[in-house]
C-alpha cells in the first residue's frame, strides 16, 4: 500500500514563503508523475501542480510565477516551494500520483496565510 506524509504547512504571512514536503512510499516513485492538490474549506480538491517522471512541470495559473514544484528520487519526496503566499492560497495541501489519484489519501498539510 502507498502512503503519503506531507509536511511543512503552518501559519505564514501574506507575502511570505513555505516549502512543503511529500514523502511517499513504494517502489514506483521514479516512474510516476506526482501532483500537489489543496483544499480549502467548502470547496473542492483542485491540482494545484505536477511534475512527470522526467521533470516537466504543469502549475494551474493561480500559482504561476509563486509555486515550484520539485522532486528527488533518491528521498521518495516531493517537495512545493510556495512564495508570495496569499489569503486565497490557504487550504489543506495534499500530494498524490497523477493524473489519476492513489485511492488513498495522505493526512495533508494546512497552510494558514493570514495577517
């Protein structure tokens, strides 16, 4: 079973940074692609970005510009480095394979942008 465990989330400032992490387990994690999605309260999961096993990244035009996604085979991680943080991007940020979902969910991560 694949396992997700986002972290990195907290309470940032308008205009301010984080990097979030996504530690999943398996064996396949080289040859997949992996997205970021968030949720935020009374709204639905939406794929914020993703990036193919060969590095090609894709950001919804929201983040452009703000959000890099990254990965490192070696650590089975996947990493979102969010700057210019602002009111709207605040929501449970939640990784998984793309472009279709691992059944299973991992807890997530919120980040809480707010002055």
């Amino acid at each position: 079973q694949v396992q997700f465990v986002e972290s990195g989330g907290g309470l940032v400032q308008p205009g301010g940074s984080l990097r979030l992490s996504c530690a999943a387990s398996g064996s396949a994690f080289s040859i997949l692609a992996w997205g970021w999605y968030r949720q935020a309260p009374g709204k639905q999961r939406e794929l914020v970005a993703y990036i193919t096993s060969n590095g090609h990244t894709t950001y919804v035009d929201s983040v452009k510009g703000r959000f890099t996604i990254s990965r490192d085979n070696g650590k089975n991680t996947v990493y979102l480095q969010m700057a210019s943080l602002n009111a709207e991007d605040t929501a449970v940020y939640l990784c998984n394979t793309h472009p279709v979902p691992y059944v299973y969910w991992g807890q997530g991560t919120q980040v809480t942008v707010s002055s």
